[in-house]
C-alpha cells in the first residue's frame, strides 16, 4: 500500500521579526495568524484555504494532518509544525517530511526552485512584495489611514496573486520531493533529524540570575573601558571604527585601514 502524502504550505503573519527573534518566537506571538492555506494530497489538485476571509480549514486536511500513516510534507517543515502547534496540532517530528532537508542531504542548494528550474512554479516574481504586505505590520501613514496592518480587504487584487503565490509554492515542494524521490536520506540522518528538532522545541536551561549579572557587569565594564579610551586617545566615540582608525593613523605615523 503506498504511503500517501499531504503537501501543503502556509503563509501568516506576525507582529514579531521572524529574522531578528527566529522562528519559535514569531508564532509564539500573541498575533500570530495563519492566512493561508494551500494543500494537496500526492497529485491531487491543490487546494487553497482563504482562511483570513473566513473559509475554515476542511474537515480531509485535518483528518490527514492527525492520520500518523499519512506523511506531512512542506519545506523547511519545522515552520508549519510549530505553527500548527499553535492552533492546537501537536504532530510528531517522524510524520513529518521536509524537502529543504532531503535537499541538504543531497548537496542541493535549500532553496529550490531556482536550482531545479521551478522558477515559475516556486516563487512569483512579486512573491516578496505581497508578504511584505500581507504578513507583517505596515508604517502607519496618512495615505493608509494610519492602520498597522494590511487586510486581504485593502488590496483584493494583490490577495489573488497572495493566494496563487501559495498554491504555486505547494506546486514546487511537491516536484522537489518527486525530483529527489530515489535518494534515499540514511536512518541514522532521519534520527539525527528528529533529536535536533526536539532539542530546538526544549530550548536550553539557562541560570537567568546569572546571565542577567553577567550582562549587568559588561554594561558597567564597556562604560568604563569608553570612558578610559576617551581620557587615553581623545577620540570622542571610540565604538566609531572611522574615529578609531584616523587615531590610530596619527598615532603609528601610516594609514590603517583596517581595524
């Protein structure tokens, strides 16, 4: 019996930096939202689920996603099971497929639609255009009525390609994990996959009243240190490379580019 797969891929937003804070903390926000939902099974036609407009997520998708014989398959999975962890769907790391590590393991570039000529199927050309205005908090202005956000109601038009741009990503994983169907990833690698995403989901112990002294202590010691180089060079923001060089110039009697 062959094994059946769910492709699907998400796009949501967040109040939180995902490159700054990482991707735990960014569906950890209070505000996060999934907006979209695109799915397939195996070479199903793909599906896609406007749930900011208020479509519900279908009844099959959730029966695949709680079926533990039915593969989840997306790329760089650790993202779609944590934020599915959030609407309620704790799914173990073993029932989860990610192309993006089958991609590493198989010396490919992870992002791959260029590298496997998918271009048209992986990412539209103004796919970072619409999650820039879609998936995180926009600079209030007179023009948009000082909102924060941009709905799906601001921009309909631009909502459509959004929707597309989904499905086209679900089209792309779905031919990145056909491409490389007879590389086999080695057990041993499998479980190696799973330990490093269960100790990701831990994080680590840390001694918060220590830490918190320690950074207490450098605060103290940098300002001290400034305030020593100051007396010392005359250099009025030795934290500026440029000031520091030009001292540094004067000091040694030759150009020193680089610090």
């Amino acid at each position: 019996m062959a094994i059946r797969k769910l492709h699907f891929d998400i796009e949501t937003y967040s109040s939180i930096d995902i490159k700054s804070s990482g991707a735990y903390k960014y569906v950890e926000s209070v505000d996060f939202e999934i907006l979209l939902l695109a799915y397939a099974f195996n070479e199903d036609p793909i599906k896609i689920i406007d749930l900011a407009q208020g479509e519900e997520i279908p009844e099959e998708f959730i029966e695949g996603l709680e079926d533990p014989n039915t593969i989840k398959c997306a790329h760089n999975a650790t993202f779609e099971r944590n934020a599915l962890k959030q609407y309620g769907w704790d799914i173990p790391i073993d029932q989860w497929f990610c192309s993006a590590v089958k991609a590493a393991y198989c010396g490919l570039p992870l992002s791959l639609s260029k590298a496997l000529g998918l271009e048209e199927k992986g990412k539209l050309a103004t796919g970072k255009k619409l999650i820039r205005y879609f998936c995180i908090p926009c600079k209030p202005t007179k023009t948009n009525g000082m909102r924060m956000r941009n709905f799906p109601k601001h921009d309909l038009e631009q909502w459509e390609e959004f929707k597309l741009y989904c499905i086209n990503d679900v089209e792309a994983e779905r031919e990145i994990v056909k491409r490389l169907s007879k590389y086999e990833i080695h057990p041993f690698e499998l479980q190696n996959y799973i330990i490093d995403q269960e100790i990701n989901d831990r994080g680590v112990l840390i001694d918060e009243v220590f830490v918190n002294n320690a950074v207490s202590i450098d605060n103290k010691y940098e300002k001290k240190i400034v305030n020593r180089t100051i007396e010392l060079t005359g250099v009025e923001n030795p934290n500026s490379p440029a000031q520091l060089r030009t001292w540094l110039s004067d000091a040694l009697g030759e150009d020193v580019k680089s610090l």
